[in-house]
C-alpha cells in the first residue's frame, strides 16, 4: 500500500524555523520526484517546492532563499526546512510524488 506521512508541523513565532518531513512506502523512493505544497484557510492548495531523483530542486517565489527540500533516499523521506517563517506561511503541508499520491497533512501555525 502506498502511503505518504507527514510530520513536524506545529506553532512557531515569526521568525522561527520548523523542519517537515514526509516518510513514504509502498513505492521506489529514489525513482520518484517529490513535492510540498501548502493550503491556507479559505485558499487553494499550492505548490511549495519540488525535488527531482537526482535531487534538482525548485521553489515558489514565495519561500524562495527561506525554505529547503532535500531527501534521504536511504530512510524514504523527504523534508522541508522553513525558516525565518512569516505569518503567511501558516497552512496545512502537505507531500505529493507523482501517480497523484498524497499525505494526509501538518498543521504548521506561525503566530506570536
């Protein structure tokens, strides 16, 4: 069974940092590409960042030089670094990798 789980959400103030990770099964990791995206309340859902297998990397402007996706083909995980978080970043993250997979979702709140 196929199966994408998120963790590392949580409330941060603004400024801070949280690492998210994304563990997978019931695929060949390394062969696939990888994607974060977040929804807001009341918005749509959007894409965040993407690694390719060889681990190529792209991002939204949005989260452009503050947020990092990398993978560790080793665990079958993929991460998201979020730093100097802005209020506007609170949303629910989400991972996706291709075949239309995804997680259920983390909770990341940015508030003082």
């Amino acid at each position: 069974q196929v199966q994408l789980v998120e963790s590392g959400g949580g409330l941060v103030q603004p400024g801070g940092s949280l690492r998210l990770s994304c563990a997978a099964s019931g695929i060949i990791f390394s062969a696939n590409y990888m994607n974060w995206y977040r929804q807001a309340p009341g918005k749509e859902r959007e894409w965040v960042a993407h690694i390719s297998t060889p681990g190529l990397t792209n991002y939204a402007d949005s989260v452009k030089g503050r947020f990092t996706i990398s993978r560790d083909n080793a665990k079958n995980t993929v991460y998201l670094q979020m730093n100097s978080l802005k209020p506007e970043d609170t949303a629910v993250y989400y991972c996706n990798t291709q075949g239309g997979i995804w997680g259920q979702g983390t909770q990341v709140t940015v508030s003082s």
